[in-house]
C-alpha cells in the first residue's frame, strides 16, 4: 500500500478483482503465486494435466509428495494457494480449455477482470486472444523456452492483440518445447514477474496510457529489449487483423480445430473431452479386471503395459504418455475407454 500508484485504493482494488490463469505449468504457477501473496481476491485456476517429478524443477507451487500422488495441478495449486493466504478465494478447474468450454469456464466464478496465459500450447494461447477481444478483458501473454522468454500486455480496443503481432501460431513441428530445449527455471521467473506486475498495474490502473510494447530476453546471451508495437496499435493497423479488427473469432468458434494435442514436454497425447462425462469408478471397475488401475475422485489412470500411461478424466478426456504416435493414443483410448 506504500508502493506509488497502487496505495490503500489500489489494494481495494486488487482485493476486489478476479483474474482468470489458464494453465497451471511453470507460468501459472510463478504468476499465481505472486497473486496470492498480492492478494488478489479471487483465483480461477484452469489446468487439464497432473503433476510429475519432472515439473518440480520450475513449478514452484508443488512438491514430491504431489507428484508422488499425480495431483491435478488446478487441485494442488488451490491447495497451497490456500496455505499462502486464507483471505483469498481460489476456484480449480481440472478442464482442458476448448472452443466450446471456454467461456463457462472462465466465467464460472465471475466475470474475470483479467486473463492470464500461463499456457503451453498456441491453440489455447489465440483461443484465449480470441475470448479477450471479443469480451473486452484485458490478457497477459507470457513464453518461455530454453533460457529465453517474452512478454506482452493486450488491452483490447487500445494495443495490438496476439493476431496483430503473430497472425499465425505457425506449425508446431518446427517449434521448440521443453522436451527439445528444456526450461531454465531462472527464465521462469522473469516471466512470471513481468506478468505478475503486468496485472497488478491493470487491476490498479497504473499508466493506463503506457504505450503497447512487447519485452523479450535471452539469458544465454544477456539481452534484454522492449519493442515497440504502436504501429501495430495505429487503428488503420489493427483494421486488417483478423482478430480485432475484422472481429473473426476462428479459435473461439471451433473454424481451427486442433484435434488431438500433443502435449509440451513428454512425448504425450491427449484425446479431447466429449460431451458425455464417465462415471470415474464404473471404468475403474470395468479396467481393473484387464490393467493395472489406479483411482481416485479426479482421474483413473491405467497402465496397459510397461512404459504406457492412460489417463482418463471425468468429462471423458484422456491424456496418454509412453506411446510413438497419435493412432496409438486413440487405439489405446477406444480400448479401454470406447470410442
């Protein structure tokens, strides 16, 4: 509350605000963290994955025991969110952010004052453009890979949105990923601070006329820049862009479908939810008799064989680890689950 521009206002504020993270990795764990302790009155989580040893290195809201566990991130997140400040209210959400889901989720709580990506796939990242524009909220973008990293604020109606900066997400073959590059957990961090003071300016208010910009920096060679983006920002500009100017929502309306995703890091596959939920203990029930089962209120994950894991959520998605390509993942996914 001493702190210029935020003071006694300010931190009303920041009580008073909902700001929704999509993705519970090594951003939205770093962000969600600086959050709590700013005291930000109310937390959405959404996350689809759960946690594994090899998250422990940059996620910093886990531990051994909830990777011993296979916590859903979201759930584990609330928890030690919870630990961190009582006063705040955190609303976990073990869902995979799809065209037809996202905006209930994200409103699930209460109209978010902000969004946050602290994703890991560009689907969900120009999905989460698509909603920001059309409804208006503001979106803290926010990568990182290697020892590299970017950030960028868009405020609908006054700075370029992600389409305006990147029109295409590209093609996710010839992209890194954790997986090819790794993560310095260091880059992490500068990150998750930029976006964490990212948001708290919008929620206070502060420089709400600072110009449109986008920082990036590499550790290994010890650059730092800002670019400017308000030619981007000009409206005869922002007139062309697909997104914001021509108000083509392609990823909100399902027109770029994805399919099944592979997910950043660990050779894996994952089936989409469907329309129809599973009744979690049937299938434990049912696979237990053929598979190695393990259950419980979240997720049932089976082991086919050595090396192989399953995955199976309650709204019917599956996330499948161990297997070379996607006709495997949905070879093993119809049979243990249905088609």
């Amino acid at each position: 509350m001493i702190l210029p521009g935020i003071g006694e206002a300010g931190q009303r504020a920041i009580a008073a605000a909902h700001v929704a993270v999509v993705g519970c990795g090594a951003l939205g764990c770093g962000v969600l963290d600086q959050l709590a302790r700013a005291g930000v009155g109310t937390l959405t989580v959404i996350d689809r994955d759960v946690i594994e040893w090899s998250n422990l290195q940059r996620q910093t809201l886990f531990d051994q025991a909830d990777a011993e566990a296979g916590t859903p991130k979201a759930i584990a997140s609330a928890k030690r969110i919870a630990s961190i400040n009582s006063n705040i209210r955190v609303v976990p959400l073990v869902s995979d952010l799809t065209p037809e889901n996202a905006e209930a989720l994200l409103w699930h709580a209460a109209t978010p004052t902000v969004l946050l990506d602290g994703t890991d796939n560009l689907h969900t990242r120009y999905l989460l453009n698509d909603i920001a524009v059309k409804q208006g909220i503001p979106l803290v973008y926010g990568g990182v890979i290697a020892r590299r990293g970017m950030q960028m604020t868009i405020r609908p109606g006054s700075t370029p949105c992600l389409r305006c900066v990147f029109p295409e997400p590209g093609d996710n073959a010839e992209l890194e990923t954790c997986e090819t590059a790794g993560v310095l957990g260091a880059a992490v961090g500068i990150v998750t601070s930029l976006q964490a003071a990212a948001v708290i300016d919008l929620l206070v208010g502060w420089q709400p006329d600072r110009p449109a910009t986008l920082t990036e920096f590499d550790l290994e060679t010890g650059r730092f820049r800002t670019i400017g983006l308000s030619a981007l920002a000009a409206p005869e500009q922002r007139a062309g862009c697909i997104c914001c100017g021509q108000q083509r929502y392609e990823f909100l309306s399902g027109l770029r479908s994805r399919g099944t995703v592979t997910l950043c890091g660990r050779g894996a596959f994952q089936i989409p939810a469907r329309e129809s939920r599973i009744d979690l203990g049937v299938l434990a029930g049912n696979v237990a008799r053929v598979a190695p089962v393990r259950a419980n209120e979240f997720f049932v994950r089976i082991t086919p064989r050595n090396g192989v894991e399953l995955t199976v959520f309650a709204d019917a998605r599956a996330v499948i680890r161990g297997v070379a390509n996607e006709g495997e993942a949905r070879a093993l996914y119809d049979r243990f689950v249905g088609a």
